[in-house]
C-alpha cells in the first residue's frame, strides 16, 4: 500500500510541475521530479541522445565518450541530487545531477535528449536544482563546459553563472579539467563557472 501511496504522489507531483509550467500546445510537456534506482539504467540513452548535437559544433568526439558512471549516478540520487525530467509516461528525457565539493555543489552534468532541447527543459532543471540546495544551505553552484559553445558556457551565464579560475577553488577544480583534459576536451575552450546566491 505504502508503494501504491507513493507512486499516486509522484503522479501528483508531475502533474502540478506540469501544470504549473503552462507549456504551449506545440511543445513538449514534462516534468521534473527525483530520480529513483529504476531510473538510472535509462539515462545512459538520454545522455547519448543528449551529446548528438555536438555533431554540429565539430565536437562529435564527444559521441565516443564514456557515458556518466552509473555508480556514481547511484550515489547522487542516494543523495537526492540526481533530478529527472520526464515525459507524460514518466519517461526521463533529460537529467541533471551534481555533488558537494569543498562546500560547493558542483554539476556533474545536464542532459536533454535530443526532441526536447530547446523546449526549457534544462532551465526547469537548473531551477529546480537551485532551489533545493538553496534550501539544504548552499552557497554556490560550479559546473565546467565549453566557454563559446551557445547552449554551454553563453547558456550558463544567462542562467546567472559567472567564468571564474580554477585557482581560486581549490586543487578539486584544477584537478577536474585536468582529467577533462586527458580525456581530450581542449583545456583551452574549457571553463569552470560559478553561479551564488
């Protein structure tokens, strides 16, 4: 019965972000919620769908890369940091997930597949990631990404995050685009960001 109760307020809960968002009718309808264990296994194809667009700003390199770790998509949403869009079949199109790095809640990544980007999908995660952690006593969020590329570094600012240097962080954030860059993400593109509150 508990189960039963649980999945009715998972419903209840999309169906308010859903209607709280008051999408137009020609664009995709989602919502926003935590991620469960039964999500993770989906959201290796999310994240592939995700990268295709990178085909278009010649980084398609970046199809061949290791998807997020599943183990360590496991510990986030232990942690209820990992928070899933879904479609109206409670489908995850798009994930965003993140964890506490020298007091900072530093994303490991945002990815909207593919027919949902450009839809808000990752401003209402951004949002409600923001203002959960904002309630757990966070001060700022960091993320790395690619400085020019529009819907990375230019996106990210419009979002209130600001370029700052690694430097000032501390070793975790050097040591970050460091392995970014063995695994040939060209540290002169890279960026880390910070956004505070």
């Amino acid at each position: 019965m508990a189960n039963g109760l649980s999945i009715l307020a998972m419903a209840a809960a999309y169906v308010q972000q859903s209607e709280t968002m008051e999408m137009p009718d020609d664009l995709p309808r989602f919502g926003i919620r935590g991620a469960t264990p039964s999500d993770i296994p989906l959201l290796e194809t999310v994240e592939r769908s995700a990268i295709e667009v990178f085909r278009g700003v010649n980084l398609g390199f970046l199809v061949n890369q290791p998807t997020v770790d599943p183990l360590l998509l496991n510990g986030i949403a232990a942690a209820n940091h990992l928070w899933i869009a879904v479609n109206d079949w409670d489908q995850p199109i798009g994930f965003l997930g993140g964890q506490n790095i020298d007091g900072n809640f530093h994303l490991v990544g945002m990815w909207v597949a593919q027919g949902f980007q450009g839809n808000g999908v990752g401003k209402a995660l951004m949002a409600t990631m923001v203002d959960q952690i904002w309630r757990e006593g966070y001060k700022s969020v960091t993320l790395t990404t690619y400085r020019d590329v529009p819907w990375n570094g230019p996106w990210a600012k419009k979002m209130g995050f600001m370029e700052i240097t690694p430097k000032t962080m501390g070793k975790q954030y050097s040591d970050i685009l460091k392995l970014e860059g063995k695994r040939g993400l060209d540290p002169k593109t890279r960026c880390l960001m910070q956004k505070t509150f």
